[in-house]
C-alpha cells in the first residue's frame, strides 16, 4: 500500500510539473526584440511579422539641411530584406555567422559587422531563428475552386 501511495504521488508531481516543463522549453530562446531595436537593426530591415517597420519620416525630420541630405544619401544596391521569415531559411548559427561577415549570401557579406556581445548575438541569432511564417497548405482554396 505504501508503495502505490508514493508511486501515486509521484505520477502526481510529474503530471503537475509536465505543463512547466513545457514552458520552460519555450522560454528558452530570450527574446531578441530589444536588441534588434537597441543596435537598431530596424533602420535597415523590417519584420513586417512582429510589427517592425521603417520609420522614413522619423528620419528625414532628423535631418537639418537639404546639403546635409544629400551628403547622407548613399545609393542602395539591394533592398534589405523583411526578416518575417528568415527563421524558415536559416538557423541560428548561421545567422550569427553571417552577422559577423562569416557567411555570405549570392556572394554578399551583410552590410554592418554586429558590434555588440556573444551574448547579444546568441540572443538575436536565436530570436531570428523563430521567425517563420506560415506557407499556405497545398490544394488548399486553388483545388477547391474558391
């Protein structure tokens, strides 16, 4: 009897940890939004889904001269791209490889070398990697008809 007592018990305690455990596991990639914004990655790339978008008036306003404005305007070879998915393309390590002029995509190195910690990069490079939107399902609404 003293054994299905304890043996029930446990059952219980690891039933009743299972839903934490579950947490954990998703909370253990922080969340990179503050450093995206704090080394303002956002001047750059959107994240169209995470609501991070371009401010171009906020940025035009900051400027004091038109002689000012055309010295700063540098042509754009590319447009860099929206970020929304680029969990579903690359993973965490070569997204921070890349950060660091490590990888190179079509031949391209990224712009801007990531100047803050290891840390700050596993932080970001981890939250990137969770970015991934949704493909729509084959023979969805088009085989319908709809």
């Amino acid at each position: 009897m003293r054994r299905l007592v304890v043996g029930l018990g446990a059952a219980i305690l690891c039933a009743a940890m299972a839903p934490g455990a579950a947490r954990a596991d998703a909370k253990k990639v922080p969340d990179g939004k503050p450093v995206f914004i704090k080394y303002k990655c956002g001047s750059c790339h959107t994240i169209e889904s995470q609501g991070i978008g371009k401010k171009p008036a906020a940025a035009a306003a900051a400027r004091e001269t038109p002689a000012q404005e055309a010295a700063e305007v540098k042509p754009v070879a590319r447009k860099p791209p929206d970020l929304s998915d680029v969990g579903g393309e690359r993973n965490a390590k070569w997204i921070a490889a890349f950060m660091k002029k490590q990888e190179a995509i079509d031949g391209r190195k990224h712009m801007k070398l990531f100047r803050g910690t290891d840390a700050e990069l596993a932080t970001l490079a981890g939250w990137l990697e969770t970015l991934k939107t949704e493909k729509p399902a084959k023979g969805g609404a088009e085989k319908s008809g709809k």
